[in-house]
C-alpha cells in the first residue's frame, strides 16, 4: 500500500479490542510442542479433486526451536486421515523441501491427497507418528468437495489483526463461508521478525486454514528477496500452476462449479521487474482465457483475482485489461487499497452505471471489487477509484467480502463490516477527520452485511473491441 502520514481518529463507543492475535496463536500451540511438531497447517484444492496439505517443522521462528533446539532428522512428512476422528486408517506421505532466508530456516512439508469422496467428512492429523505425540498436529476436520461460499480480502496482517479475526474464526466455525481467498499482502510481512511474523500469521488463522481451504495470490508486501517466502511457504500452489501450465505459483488458474477462476501476478512490473517474465504471463493469460472460453458452457463465469486493480499503483494493466475484456472476464477482484471499494462495470473511464446500485443485468464491461480492509498495520485508506460516477458503493472501515455463483447467470455478492474504524490513512488531520464524518453513519459496532449485489449474466463470452 502506499505511504502516507497516519493520523489518529478517537470516535465515542468504539468497539473494544476482541483478544490478541499472539493469544490467538499460543492458543493453537498449547500443549507438548517441539521442533518436531508441525505448525502453518493449511490445506487447499488442486483442481482435479485432489488436495495438498502443507505445514511446517523446525521453524527457526518457533519457541521450540529457541529453546531447545533443532532437530538433527527431518521428520517424515505424513498425513494421518478417516471418516471417523478415532480411526485415522488412510495414509499418504509427500516430501519436504528446506527453506533458508536470512535468519529463517524451516522445513516446509507438503503430501497430497486423492480420492476423497465429496460431501464427507475426513479427519486427519499430519506429521510423523513414529516421533510420538510430539511429531504430529492435533486431528482437524474439513468437508471435502467443491467450495460452495468463498471468503475473499487482501491485505491482512498481525498488527491490527484483531478487527476482523474473531469474526473470520466465527464465521469460519458456523461454516457461513467454505473456502478462503487471500489476494496479497499476507502478514505483513512474513519474513519480518525473523519469520516469526509469517508464523504467527498463519498459527492465528489457523483454526480456518486447516478446515477450510485457503488459496493465496501474491502482493507487493510479498516482495522480500523476490518473493522467496511465498514461493517457498506457499509452494504447493506450483500444483496448482503446474495443472494449469503457468508452472508457477505466482499466477494459476482452476475450475470451480460454474466457474474458471484465473489468478495473476500484479507485482511483476514494479519489483524485480522482468520483461520476459511479463510477456510470459500475459501469454499464458490470453492462452488460459481462450482455453477457458472454450468450456464456458460448463464454467461460465471468469473470474479474475490479483493484488491490484487496474487504476492501482505501479501496474502496467493496459495489456491486462484489455485482454480480460476481449476473452469476457466478469469480475475483477482485488486488495491494495485498504478500504472497501465496488464499482460499477466498466472499462477505465468507460462507466455504465445502473438504476439498481445492488443489482447489474448483463453489463458490457467487468466488474471490479476491492476488500482490502480486513486489518494491518497501515489501517484504513481514503484511496478511491478515480472513475466519476464509477463507484457502486464503498467503506472506509474493516471487513471482508464473500461471494457465491449458484448457477450460470447469477454471481452473488456481499461485504461484511467486521468492526468500526479508527484510525485513517491520511494526508491531514483534517483530511483524516473528513473521512471518519463523512462515513461515521454509515459504520455500526456490530458485525453486520453492509452491502450486497447480484450480478446477473445471460450472455457469457468474448467481447467485441471497446475503441
């Protein structure tokens, strides 16, 4: 996000903080923890019904690790699992892969898993058990099969954490969402501290990483050492990139019910910038959107997720943009701007507004949406699209937004408030106080919905040129 001088904003009646995010993570930890036992346990979907679990040993991070030092063995890397939580029958094993940057060292542990059955419930445990209790992680439980509700924000890190973690753990627990997406900026950062930034991020949230899956796409916060700590804590996602012949996991693609899901790396061009490295995204880009139109009878709606939207900093998206509108890209849905942003469709200044703000019938453009507001330490931004009469609706406050397609027409959308804000990203105090007036009435200390649309399309498919 971009830097600009912070300024306080005391408000009457704000919501108290709910918990710390490190009570959070000890809470994970509790119990006989060494470097044998795993930690950043999150699992996700591959694309051809199988899943990759992936996890951590011998943090560098880690209590266990300071105190009594590393182990000399890598553990096996294993994954325990049944239907029934006191017979954990099935086995698979997979491979872990060191990882070293700077003064962070930690085995990153992945082993997938096939032929699970959909709409069961599996239980598992990973680790190694020939170490003992010790060696592996307490049982969870996920649902497996298609994601029916998906959470979606970027920008979240440790300080701040707290606005939106006791409703995401919530939420996550009474299943009002099944899967989550995390569109950059992730801890900010996870290298910090050593790693132990990155640790904790992951042992807070992870009571919903381990039972729901979790995707990742990368931000501009994930730049450090040329984005070694995602490539590296997140390699299972190369799965992903593999199956859909990016062969990386910085920008991939998947299937999901009535919907292709297309993922792109937006930093490309302002950090370790690379020309080849460009054109070989937008190659693989416009071959995965022609492949994509090709099944839309199967998988209509596409959907584009990055870090950044088209009018954000440092992005060259005109090559981007224009080929998403071409090959019919419905929705574009980002972070950066830490703030909650939906706009109406168009094509940069190219607006077409309709009377329903909540309800768009067959748009000629995409649609683009930011939630980039869930919490850090760069608090809320006044940061608008700069298209006039472009946006739908907006908050200046924190939350997270979630989405469901039921069928091939409808994509249903919702943002929720998850706490008042107080503090603004501003260049004034009188600036920061104008945003806290103009949007005080619009904020609530619950949790609550606060918008919503429907976005119905009838006529999926490539777009004519838009001169």
């Amino acid at each position: 996000m971009m830097t600009m001088a912070r300024v306080l904003v005391v408000a009457v009646g704000l919501l108290a903080l709910v918990g710390t995010v490190m009570a959070s993570a000890s809470a994970v930890r509790a119990g006989e923890v060494t470097s044998e036992t795993p930690m950043n346990i999150w699992f996700h979907p591959v694309g051809d019904g199988s899943y990759v679990f992936t996890y951590s040993t011998g943090s560098s991070a880690s209590e266990a690790v300071k105190k009594g030092g590393r182990y000399t063995k890598t553990p096996k890397t294993n994954i325990y699992y049944g239907t029934k939580k006191s017979a954990l029958s099935e086995t698979a094993h997979g491979d872990a892969k060191f990882f070293e940057h700077a003064k962070y060292s930690v085995d990153v542990h992945n082993v997938q898993v096939k032929g699970l059955e959909d709409g069961t419930r599996y239980y598992y445990t990973v680790g190694d058990e020939s170490l003992g209790a010790k060696g592996t992680s307490e049982v969870y439980s996920f649902v497996a099969g298609p994601v029916k509700k998906w959470a979606i924000y970027g920008d979240y890190g440790i300080t701040n954490m707290e606005k939106s973690l006791d409703v995401l753990l919530e939420d996550g627990a009474k299943d009002r969402y099944d899967g989550i997406l995390h569109v950059g900026d992730i801890a900010y950062d996870l290298h910090n501290g050593n790693g132990v930034r990155g640790d904790d991020f992951m042992a807070a949230l992870q009571p919903v990483m381990a039972t729901k899956p979790y995707l990742f796409v990368p931000g501009n916060h994930e730049k450090e050492g040329n984005f070694t700590h995602y490539n590296n804590r997140f390699r299972s996602l190369d799965l992903i990139g593999k199956r859909s012949r990016s062969n990386t996991g910085l920008w991939w693609s998947m299937d999901v019910p009535s919907a292709h899901f297309v993922s792109i790396d937006t930093e490309v061009y302002a950090y370790f910038a690379d020309e080849a490295q460009q054109q070989r995204q937008l190659r693989w880009f416009e071959e995965d959107l022609i492949k994509a139109n090709k099944r839309r009878a199967e998988f209509p709606w596409i959907i584009l997720l990055a870090h950044k939207c088209d009018w954000q900093d440092e992005v060259d998206f005109t090559d981007f943009r224009a080929l998403a509108h071409k090959y019919g890209v419905d929705v574009l849905i980002c972070g950066h701007q830490h703030n909650y942003q939906r706009l109406f469709p168009g094509l940069r200044r190219k607006v077409q507004t309709f009377d329903d703000p909540e309800k768009f019938v067959d748009p000629s453009y995409w649609t683009q949406i930011v939630v980039g507001s869930p919490g850090c330490q760069e608090k809320i931004s006044k940061g608008l699209a700069p298209y006039k009469d472009g946006i739908a609706s907006y908050y200046l406050s924190y939350g997270y937004g979630t989405f469901t397609i039921p069928n091939a027409t409808h994509f249903k959308w919702e943002w929720k408030q998850t706490n008042r804000a107080t503090m603004m990203n501003a260049d004034s105090v009188d600036a920061a106080v104008a945003i806290y007036e103009q949007n005080e009435s619009r904020l609530s200390a619950d949790a609550e919905v606060k918008d919503r649309m429907t976005l119905i399309q009838h006529n999926h498919g490539m777009r004519p040129d838009d001169k």
